[in-house]
C-alpha cells in the first residue's frame, strides 16, 4: 500500500512490535493528560478549601469523610486538608514524570519508525 508517493518498504516482526508500542504509549500518554488535569483540579480544590478555612471563624467545621458529613475540630481540618494537598501534590509530580518519560519514548520511536518508513507512516495527531 502506497501512501503520499512513498515507497514501499517492508513491514518486518520488529517494525510491527515498535508500532504497536507507539501506540499502547499514544493511549497511556492521553490517560496521563487526563489524570494530571484530575489531580490539578483536586489541588485547586483542596487549596480553594484551604482558603476558605482560613477565612472561617467556626471552631467545628462539617467535614467529609466518605458518603457522610462529620463535625470536626478546625485544627483536625486543617491537618487533614494539608496531608491531602500533599499526597494529591506527590501523585501529581509522579504523573508528570510518567508523561515526560512516555513521551521521551514516543519519540525515540518515531525518530526509529520515520527513519526507516519516511512519508509511509502518520505518527502524529490531527
């Protein structure tokens, strides 16, 4: 199958494996995207809450826990929303990583895949 006027090169075992990788790390990396905007939203949250404890003059603050509302101390509350701002913040910096490091791989792979199918193959998003 001739595409773009390129020429047609053969599609060995390996070539086959190095696309279907591409692609399984394309899929992971959109999850990536989608996971790091969850846990971004859930910082700005957490912070949005943060703020708003500090502005409270209540000493019992309604405070979720699962399902169900709890009346907690304010000091309580605060703790806890630090220690989930802090794993939310450590989940994110992994996040990034993950991407960066799928994306270091997608590339190695296309510099491989353009390389020895030039104009034959379509690596990039639309």
């Amino acid at each position: 199958m001739q595409q773009g006027g390129g020429s047609e090169t053969e599609v060995t075992w390996g070539d086959q494996q190095n696309i279907n990788k591409f692609g399984r790390l394309n899929n992971r990396f959109h999850e990536l995207e989608d996971e790091i905007k969850i846990a971004k939203e859930t910082n700005d949250n957490l912070e949005d809450a943060s703020n708003e404890l500090i502005l409270t003059d209540e000493e019992v603050i309604r405070f979720q826990i699962g399902e169900v509302f709890a009346h907690v101390p304010k000091e309580e509350v605060e703790g806890r929303i630090e220690q989930m701002k802090e794993v939310t913040g450590q989940n994110l910096e992994k996040l990034e990583a993950e991407k960066d490091s799928v994306l270091a791989q997608m590339t190695g792979l296309k510099k491989i895949l353009y390389g020895k199918f030039k104009d034959s193959i379509n690596l990039e998003e639309d």
